[in-house]
C-alpha cells in the first residue's frame, strides 16, 4: 500500500477490523444426511478414493506397475487409488471398477480402513472388519443403510470423511514400549551422576561398572534419555563420551498416545534455557541482539520463555526493536509479539523391521496434538523473521520430539492480532507403502489494523531418536500460520466521489513434511511434501469489507460513478492474494548451546563447561565469561573453579556480544554423590 499524501495517513488512522470467526467443522448431532438428496449421477469409485486420499493424505505410493488392471497412470485419480491399496484403505484384487458408482457401504468401509482398524481396535472399540459400514453408524456418524448400495454425492462424501478424520484425530492408544538393548548395555542405578561438562561423572563405590561399558540412563523431568560409553574410571569418577544408537539398541517398538513433557526450552536470544525444575520459568534473562535481515537491523530484542508446571505449555515473548537501514527511507517498528503452544499430545509409532536393525523401520508414525496462539502488537514498518527459540519433549525412552518456534513479521502500520488454532499434524510411512500426511486446524482470530500486515509464526516438530548430539530424525513437519490483512484507500480529493476504503483480511495456512533430512528421506529422498492448505480463497476465517466515507456499503460494493480499480497489493506491489514474503524453509537457530545448564560443585573443585555446540564462525577458545558473584567461583578458559558455597550465574558470550548463554553455578560445602538420583 502507497501513501502519497499527508491526507491518506489521517484516513488510515482508523481501526477498521474486529474481527472473530470459528472453523465449526462437524455438526454436533453427528448425522449424515441423505434425506432429501438425490443419489442419482453420484460419485464414482475414483473420485471418492479420491478424496479420501487427499483429505487423509493417502496420495503417494511406492509400486512401480498398476496394482489394478483397469487403473492406469492416466487416471486423474491414479495416485489416490495406487496409495490406498498399498495402505490397505481398498481390496488390491485384480479390478478396481473405477467408475463404477461409489455406494454409501463402499464409502464408509474405505472411510474406516483409512482410519486404521488396528488403532480403533487398540483404543478399546470393538470393531468388525466384516462389518465396517455397521461400525462407522454405530461409532462415528449414523446415516441410513437400508438401502446401503445407493450412489453418494460429493456433500454426502465430504460428511462422511469429515465424521471420519474427526474420529481418527480423537483415538487414544495404548502405549507399547518394547526396547531390546545390545548385550552387556546395563542400565543405570542409584548413585549415578553425569556432570555438566558433559565428560565426567560420579559413581558410587558399588555400582561395579568398568571402562567401556555402555550405560542407558532414563528419562527425568529434567533430562531426556540418553546412552553414554564409560572410556576411564578413576575411583568415584569416570570419563564418558555419547554412545551411538546402533551400539545401544536392536529392537524398538515405541507406540501409543503420549501427553506432551516439556523437559528443556532453549530462548533463542540469549540461549538461556528453562526446564521444569521450579513450578513456573518466566521473565528470562535477556539479551541484546543485533542480526541482519534484507534492509532491516534488528536493534534489541526481549526474548523470554514460560514453561508451566505439567509442561505440555510452551510460550516465548519477544519485544523488539527494529531499524530500516535503506538509503531513500529512516522507518522503524517496535511491537511485542507472543507465540506459543500447549495441550500437547504425540500419538507415536516407531518399530524397527527386526533385531539388530534400530535404523530400519517397519512403521513410523506422528500425529502431533497441539494448540497454538499468535498474538502481537506491532508499530510501524518491518519485514524480518525473528527465530524465537526450541523446546525438548520426552516421549517415552530414546523417542524425542523437538519443538522450533519462529516469527514471520510484516507491517506497515499499526497491528495488533490475537489468533489461536487447535492442530492436528500428521505424517506417517510403512513398509510396502508411500507417504501419507494429513494436517486439520480450526481457526479463531480477533484483529485490528489500519495498514497491511503479516504476522505469522512457524512451527517446526520433529521426531528424533537420541539425545541431542547423538540424536537421528526420524520424520518432522512444520507449518506456517497467522493472519494477512490489507487496506486500501481511495480518496477524491477535489472531487464529489466518497472516500473509499476496501479491506481484506484472511488467515493462511502452509505446511510440509520432512523438509529437513531424516530417517524417512534416507529411505526415499522423494518423500517430501509442502503446500498451501489456506489461502486467500479457502480460508475459514476472511472477510472482504467496503466502506464509504467511513460507512460500510451494502454488500460491500463500491458506489463510484467512476470505477476505481481495488486490487489490494502488498507494500512492495504485488498482489495481496500472492503474499508470499517468508520462504517456507526453518531458520536454523544458532546459539550457544551447553550440555547442561546447571553446575555443582564441592568447594575447591574444578570442572570444564560443556558445550553442545557454538555458532558457525566462532571458536570455543574465544569466548568470554563474566561471573555475576566472583565470591562463589572464578572461571578461566572454560574450566569453572569453585570458591566459597553459594550460587551465581556465568555469562558466556561471543567476543562480539552477538550470542550468549546463562550458567547457573552451585558450590556447596560438601558436595557428594549420595542421595542424587539417576538420571
């Protein structure tokens, strides 16, 4: 949007959107109707697996001839059918009958094969595989079946679909945990303790373990599984290195309903990370911090982290500042912006094709349960992405999820947006088949704004056996969702034509599966996936507005003797409905990252700091370290020594200030092994 006269910026200055709108999905009655309706000129076989397949993500396939004879390549709906044979949604007999009518039975018994009789029966529902069509009426939606061979239209198709992803996204499974270890992995007892240099521990006297063992050690509240090599023993202490997954495991079989654990979140300003060791982590320390970003300088940045007690929340707050650095324009923006996630759940399935074999899957499943908010207040001009921070959460054993939060910002004006969606992502891969990938969210948004905007935040999970450095990914999925809006004013100044104001607000949607390299892409680099599923069409929550000297039309058409073009376009020119300034691609967060951020230590003793890793262009031998209480411990190329009891904070930071990272430091008196717990 351009604004070429001092006029314009006073008929911008009003807020012109409140806005709430709701995705309602299913109707509460849970009825399929079919009274009324004409079941002539139905749905083919085709065109319902069709969208079965889309709407439930079945559209990739690994075979390399057709599976049914009368099916070729040229069929519009060729993958849809190839996939869902291969997941066992459809009979792979010798014919397909593709155009053939598609009867109410045939869609509600390919309806719940797509669901997965395995996990319906699992979750504690009896289920028939000879009696599909009775189930889905009896547990999901009624619809009639006396005449259970009639032709469905696309409206019934899409109700019962609908009622079926709905019932798919709300099964609880059982867990099974099944890990088979490599001969002679002992598991760790009481009385272990891992220091936070990340290479040396404590052993009480009679645990009996000797140089080259390898020792698994539990999940905590604070700590994720995790597998080490003893490489030295000398008395009470021993020196360790990660042991890799091959030399730990053989056989894993981890599936079931998971309540997200927030065991570690990492603030992307200041590197600073909070765990669940107190009842609420909030207002972290922060940090000054400075990165480039086409012509804009972010000048300060506020970037705190709250896990609460239970740790299924995960929320980072940033304040910022930023510059525009360009030769023809001085603009800033300053705002605040909120971006988090809770009611986490991870419906998880990961087994290994057999023994000795941890790397190769059978099955991978994830289906990630979350909530999301945006909310933010911006002021001002600004088009930069801020990388927020990641957050570690515990499934169950060696199974991990990472969590990354970034945010897309674009402004011109005056912002201030309030959006929350509840989400379920899916992306699952077996044996013998393809790809399958499926992502629902309903939408809620309030919004207010006298200029264009952008204001998203993208969400990066991925599932990953190990922990940390000696960690793999198995599969992962990110999107990217907030909301767009613009306001375009047309003025007649020494004319008699209104002052015209059009609006359009909607809320976007992209996602994408195994954008990242993992375990899934190593198998077949091709099973990748990204798309838009919102836009400025299909979006749930939009609305298009007209006002006239600051009244709104009827049906919001512009009255105008002389018809003035509305395109509404980006402040760069382009067309509002092509928005596109953010690449869909995860920004890498680089920071300084420790092996732990807590030290304990006896009075008199020494131990270095470990560290997981230190951004690209920086060495370890050039940081700095500042001691807030110099009383408590001194600190001297890397390796802390203690002083007197007491706790205090060491800043490490890059020479330049750009990165930096909080260690909390405890000397006690008389610092030993005996009551601590296992890891």
């Amino acid at each position: 949007m351009r604004r070429e006269h001092g006029k314009f910026k006073q008929l911008l200055c009003v807020f012109i959107l409140l806005f709430a709108a709701a995705l309602t999905g299913c109707g509460k009655d849970n009825n399929v109707t079919t009274s009324g309706k004409s079941m002539d000129g139905g749905l083919s076989r085709a065109e319902y697996i069709g969208m079965l397949g889309e709407i439930f993500g079945y559209d990739t396939y690994v075979s390399e001839t057709d599976i049914f004879s009368d099916v070729s390549s040229t069929n519009e709906y060729y993958p849809e059918i190839q996939a869902a044979a291969e997941w066992q949604i459809i009979d792979s007999g010798e014919r397909f009958e593709p155009d053939k009518a598609a009867s109410i039975s045939f869609a509600l018994e390919s309806a719940v094969r797509a669901i997965g009789t395995d996990d319906i029966a699992a979750s504690g529902a009896t289920v028939d595989v000879n009696s599909l069509a009775d189930f889905y009426v009896s547990n999901i939606a009624q619809i009639d079946l006396s005449n259970a061979e009639a032709s469905i239209t696309a409206d019934i198709a899409s109700q019962i679909i609908d009622y079926a992803k709905s019932y798919d996204n709300n099964l609880v499974l059982p867990q099974i945990t099944e890990m088979e270890f490599v001969e002679g992995v002992k598991t760790a007892g009481m009385g272990i303790r891992l220091n936070a240099d990340g290479a040396t521990g404590v052993l009480s006297a009679d645990e009996g373990y000797s140089v080259g063992d390898i020792v698994y050690l539990d999940a905590t509240d604070t700590s994720l599984a995790r597998a080490i090599k003893i490489t030295g023993i000398e008395g009470e202490t021993f020196t360790f290195e990660e042991a890799a997954i091959e030399e730990t495991y053989t056989y894993l079989n981890i599936q079931g309903s998971f309540q997200g654990k927030v065991i570690e979140a990492v603030s992307a300003s200041d590197g600073t990370a909070v765990g669940l060791g107190q009842e609420i982590y909030d207002e972290m320390k922060a940090y000054n911090m400075s990165v480039r970003d086409r012509d804009y300088t972010l000048t300060y940045l506020a970037n705190s982290a709250k896990v609460d007690s239970g740790g299924d929340h995960i929320v980072f707050t940033a304040n910022f500042d930023v510059q525009k650095n360009n030769a023809n324009t001085k603009a800033s923006a300053n705002g605040q912006l909120v971006v988090g996630i809770k009611n986490i759940r991870a419906d998880v399935k990961y087994e290994s094709s057999g023994m000795l074999r941890p790397f190769d899957p059978k099955i991978v499943e994830l289906k990630f349960h979350f909530d999301s908010e945006v909310s933010s207040e911006i002021h001002g001009s600004v088009a930069t992405s801020i990388p927020l921070g990641e957050a570690y959460i515990q499934v169950w054993g060696p199974l991990n999820i990472k969590v990354m939060l970034t945010a897309h910002l674009g402004a011109d004006g005056n912002v201030s947006i309030s959006y929350t969606t509840e989400n379920v992502m899916t992306v699952g891969w077996q044996k013998g088949a393809g790809l399958s990938k499926k992502f629902d969210s309903d939408a809620h948004a309030d919004f207010e704004a006298d200029a264009t905007l952008t204001a998203e935040a993208t969400l990066l999970v991925d599932l990953r056996i190990g922990w940390k450095k000696a960690s793999y990914s198995v599969t992962n999925a990110q999107v990217t969702s907030g909301a767009v809006a613009a306001a375009k004013v047309e003025a007649d100044l020494l004319g008699e034509q209104p002052t015209c104001v059009d609006l359009k607000l909607y809320v976007p949607l992209k996602w994408g599966v195994n954008q990242t390299g993992c375990i899934i892409t190593d198998i077949n680099s091709n099973w990748k996936y990204s798309g838009v599923i919102w836009d400025s069409e299909s979006s749930p929550v939009k609305l298009h507005m007209h006002l006239e000297d600051w009244k709104r039309t009827a049906g919001d058409v512009c009255t105008r003797k002389e018809v003035v073009e509305q395109e509404l376009t980006t402040p760069e020119g382009e067309p509002l409905e092509e928005i596109n300034p953010f690449d869909f691609e995860p920004i890498e967060f680089d920071f300084i990252e420790l092996v732990s951020y807590a030290m304990y230590l006896g009075e008199g003793e020494s131990m270095s700091i470990g560290f997981d890793s230190i951004p690209e262009g920086y060495a370890q031998a050039d940081l700095k370290y500042e001691v807030l209480d110099p009383s408590v411990c001194s600190v001297s190329n890397g390796t802390v020594k203690s002083n007197n009891a007491g706790s205090t904070i060491v800043k490490i930071s890059t020479g330049d200030g750009m990165f930096t990272v909080a260690l909390a430091v405890t000397v006690n008196e008389d610092y030993s092994i005996e009551g601590f717990q296992r890891l």
